[in-house]
DNA sequence: TGCTCATACCTAGAGAACCTAAGCATAGGA
DNA sequence: TCCTATGCTTAGGTTCTCTAGGTATGAGCA
C-alpha cells in the first residue's frame, strides 16, 4: 500500500523512450527518470530483464558497442515494436480514463 | 502483451466505490464494471481476495447480510480506507502523469 | 420435477512482473 | 589506492491477478 506500481505499463515507456532512436540500458534508465520528473527511478533489476522480454518478443533488436573502453548494448525499436507501442497507447488511453472515472466519481 | 493491467491499481478502485456507501461484492465488481464503460469486467477471484486483503489492512470493515434468502457480505470504507484513497488518488494522479509525459513525448 | 441462469461467496495454485541483492568489469578523480 | 559513476547480468523473493474449481439460494421455464 506504498510504493508506485508500474507494474504492467513499463513495456511502453521503454518502447516510448526508444522512439526517439536508439539507446542503451542505462541511458533509458536515465530517461526514464528525466521525462517523469524523478517519478520513475526504476533499478536496473527491473529494466534490464524487461529489455530482454522486448527483444525476446522481437519488439527490439539490439548490438554491442564499445564505448571509452566499457561495453553497451544498444536497443533500437523493431518495426514490431513500433506497432505494439501504439497498439500500447491506446491501451494505456482506455485504461487510464477508466481509472479516472472510477477514482473522479462522487456519483453520490 | 495483451490485456489491460490493474495491477497495483485495484485498491483505489475498489475504494472510491465505497466512498459512495456501502456495498456487497458482487455488486463492487458491477459499479466496477459500470463505471469503467465496460473496461474493468473483473473476475470475482480477483476481487473477493482484494476486498480481503482491505479488510485485513485496516481500510474496510465488513458485515454479513442475509437479502431474500442469500447471504452477502457487505463492506463499508473505514477510516483508514478514506485517508488511504486520498493518498492513493495523489499517487494516481502522480503515476498517470508521469507515464503521460512519457509516452506523450516526441522530445525529437 | 428438473434444468439453467443469475446472484453470491470462497480459495488453491499458476503465472507474470517488479524488486532486492549480488556479482562482474572499466574509467576517472581524489 | 580507493571510491564513484558507468554498464550489464541474473537468481530468488514478493506480490498481485487470474484460472478454475467448489458451495449455495432463488427464479423462470419446460
């Protein structure tokens, strides 16, 4: 009864984050956190297994790189990827205005 | 990927149902799924065990009625239910935000 | 009478997803 | 040298929802 739950919508955040091109783990953890105002400071715990679950689902493709000496791997939205995104949109859209009706009515 | 996820969600629903008066279960799952247009159709093993674990935490008190013949039990929102929905409603608000400016952004 | 459907509740176990916690590795600054 | 930031990985625990089964009453219909 405590903490946020993103619990089931974290798919399309990440696949939002990777719209505007591609990234690697850290960096869309990074995003994440700057595009909710430091609502969303997700550990890698959580996002990197999700990113795995992504290209598993093939809605991700990704590629090594060596930067500065240190690896990466760099995820970059699929076409599959884009069409869930905005399949998720909708989702998210139709679930969030009937929370929104539920948690606004004072139907009294 | 498919279906709608309440998960983490369900306590203020259920809550800001109760917030209108007292109700048995069956018919929470009904303003539920009234409410919501349709969206939130929930099966009663997902709510039976919610109201439960409410009424275990403090924030719903419950009584058994007998109405033409067949039992309920009808839960009524305890004091502690009504501070928590207002913390959860924040929460809310917070949560939807957040994932709104995300999935909204084209930070192009 | 027997059947089905709506009402009404309960719970065990499965499945999914996030988090904790630990580990490994490099670069750079104190 | 040590610490911090960067960067990735995964095993296991926790929590929540859902499936699927069970129980029971009342009403309508054949």
């Amino acid at each position: 009864m405590s903490t946020e739950q993103i619990k089931g919508h974290l798919d399309p955040l990440v696949l939002a984050v990777l719209e505007d091109g591609p990234r690697h783990g850290y960096a869309i953890i990074e995003q994440l956190r700057l595009r909710s105002g430091d609502v969303f400071d997700l550990p890698e715990g959580t996002v990197y297994p999700a990113l795995h679950r992504l290209e598993r689902l093939g809605l991700l493709t990704s590629v090594r790189e060596v930067v500065g000496g240190r690896e990466r791997r760099v995820y970059r939205l699929a076409r599959r990827g884009r069409t869930a995104l905005a399949a998720r949109r909708r989702e998210w859209t139709r679930f969030s205005s009937a929370v929104n009706a539920i948690l606004a009515a004072s139907s009294a």
